[in-house]
C-alpha cells in the first residue's frame, strides 16, 4: 500500500469543479489501495475538516484521513485587492505547513497542485506528483526551478500545458479527467430513441464570470429549429441559475429551456437518462478555459452515451476522443444551429472505451508513476 499525503490550498466542501476534481480523484487513489490524508486549509466559514460531511457532499464512500489547518490570513477573511492576497496567503500558508508542520513526517509521497507546496516539498528532496492544471507567471516561476529533479513528477492535464511548459513525455506526463464511473452503471449510458434532451451541466460562471449560457439563450430565442427541443441546464450556483431562469420567463422561452440549478452529485446519471446531447460552452476570453481545461462534464456525456457539441477551442480539440465532437463557432447562432442539428442525426455515442476515460484507469496511471 502506497502512502500520499495530498496537500492543498483549496478550501472543502466547496461546489467548484478544482474541489470536485480533487476528492474524485483522491476516491480512485484510496478504491486503489493507496491510504491518502488530505490537508487543506480552514479558509472559509464553509470549510469543513470533517470526513462525513466531505463524503455526504461529494457522494462517495471511500474513508481517509482528512486535516483542516487554521487560516490565519487575509484571503478569505478580507475582500479587498482579493488576488493579491491569494498570492501572499498561499505563499505563507504553504511555508508554515511544510516547514513546521509535515518536516518529521515519515511519509514518502505527496500530491498537490499547489505551486508553493510544491517548491517547499521540492527542496526537501519529498517525492512531489504535481497536478497542472493552467498557466500562471507563479506556476512557470516554480516549474522552471523544480522541474529537473528526479523527485518531481509533473501531471498535465492536456498536451496543450505540457507544450507551453516545454516538457515531454520523458520528464512529465499527460493524464486528462475522466469520468466518476460508480456514479453510472450501464441502464444509465443506454440510449433510447425517445431521448431529446439537449444538456448543458456544469458551473454557471468560472472565476466570477458568466460562460456562455447567455449564447445558448439567445440562440434558441432566435432559432424555430431549436425551438422544436428542449435545452436543461444544470448547475450553480443557485441565485445565479434564478437569475437565468428570470429571465428565459421573460423571453417567453420557459417551454423550451429548463433550468434546474445545483443538484447532489448522486442525481447527475438520472438526468443524462433523458438527454441525447451534451454541450460545452464557455469564454475564449478565458485563457484556461480557451487552452487547458479537460471539462469533467464531457467525460460524463460520453460515458453515458451522448453526442457531444463544443465550442471550437484548442482544449477541446485535444480531448481523448475528439473526433467524435462536433464543433461549432464562438458566438455564432448559426453555427451553433447546425451543429446541433447534425448532433441529432447521429446515432448514441457508444463506441468510446468506457475504462480509458475512467477516474480509476486515472488513478491506476498515477500510482505507476510512484517509485
């Protein structure tokens, strides 16, 4: 049994997909007979140190341990000039959880995605799995520093970072998302002919900033086609998909788009059973989402046997898989149009091997990676 210590700057439970993505991950580590203890920082009113409630939230079973240090700075506490002191919280938090409080640990193996637990544990010659996930001037500071020694494994999240970073395959390697595969069974990626459902399920904003459900909205006000189908859209936060809902009342489009806001993680399979597509959307004016995201969702839709319609971006174009995709233009109506239509003629995407884009094939990858 393997024994990793996945050390975090994010805050848990939380409805972020980076949370998300992190306990998901973790479940597959521990259901492969790794014992993980997970440590982040107690940073908001919300942050909760407690292993049931973290299993309630994110609907899994699996136990590990899980610690919770005090937070005695800015982020979180003040907001003004909230970036800046993102940077000056993680750099010191870091510092303090390395430094004092896992020195004498005896534990071999970390994990993190942090770039400043990363460095710390780095110059402590720690066996370091880094998880990158974007770009940043801190992360390229770091990596340029750590990224020759032999006790740092880089995890990029598409070929796209790994590229920007200038590794290979011979110094890092390329491990997309995948799909939480106990949440489906096979019922569940089956498809019938009477489904119709067009599904978009994800966030509602990224960073604050709203992704695309605005052009998803207009497009339907201005299309007799997709007027004929039904578009549900899932997701959070809550006041946000109310405002949405608002205003699809008052463009008279409630018959058509259905909004239903954050659900649990146990009742995601239940409404890819009515759906025949998925969507991805978001902002090109957000370079991660534009270049180096590997949406959790379109795994999701695969596994389940949706057709899936995605914006044109680079990242997309790099998911496992993407041939199947069909791809529409940014902000055109038209484009979007026919892309859906096309999505609608073909059969249910099923051909895809269900294991390889699995969080546990995932997970099995990453423990091989351990010395």
């Amino acid at each position: 049994m393997k024994n990793i210590t996945y050390i975090t700057y994010q805050s848990f439970p939380a409805e972020t997909a980076n949370s998300l993505q992190t306990i998901s991950n973790i479940k597959y580590l521990v259901k492969n007979n790794a014992k993980v203890h997970l440590i982040f920082p107690i940073r908001e009113k919300t942050s909760e140190a407690n292993i049931e409630v973290i299993k309630n939230y994110y609907s899994i079973e699996e136990d590990f341990k899980v610690t919770g240090f005090k937070h005695f700075l800015p982020f979180g506490r003040i907001k003004l000039l909230e970036g800046f002191f993102f940077h000056v919280s993680h750099f010191l938090w870091s510092y303090f959880v390395v430094s004092f409080k896992i020195r004498k640990t005896s534990d071999r193996i970390f994990m993190t995605r942090s770039d400043w637990i990363l460095y710390f544990l780095a110059r402590q010659n720690k066996i370091v799995l880094f998880e990158c996930h974007q770009v940043s001037r801190v992360r390229t500071f770091v990596l340029n520093k750590v990224k020759k020694q032999e006790n740092v494994k880089i995890i990029f999240l598409n070929k796209n970072l790994q590229t920007f970073y200038g590794m290979n395959d011979k110094n890092s390697s390329i491990l997309h998302n995948g799909v939480d595969s106990d949440m489906f069974n096979k019922k569940n990626y089956e498809m019938n002919s009477d489904k119709k459902e067009i599904i978009f399920v994800g966030n509602l904003k990224r960073f604050n900033k709203e992704r695309g459900v605005e052009f998803l909205i207009d497009s339907f006000l201005n299309s007799d086609f997709l007027k004929k189908h039904i578009l549900s859209i899932v997701g959070g936060p809550n006041a946000e998909a109310e405002k949405i809902r608002n205003k699809i009342s008052s463009l008279n489009l409630g018959d058509n788009i259905k909004v239903t806001g954050r659900v649990h993680r146990s009742e995601i399979p239940n409404i890819y059973k009515n759906a025949k597509l998925g969507i991805l959307i978001n902002s090109s004016s957000n370079l991660h989402s534009y270049e180096y995201t590997s949406p959790l969702k379109y795994f999701e839709y695969i596994y389940s046997g949706l057709r899936v319609v995605a914006v044109d971006f680079p990242s997309h174009r790099v998911l496992p898989g993407n041939e199947n995709i069909i791809f529409f233009e940014e902000n055109n109506n038209l484009s979007f149009e026919k892309a859906i239509k096309k999505a609608l003629e073909l059969p249910a995407n099923i051909d895809q091997s269900m294991n390889d884009i699995s969080l546990d094939n995932r997970a099995m990858k990453i423990l091989n990676l351990i010395i």
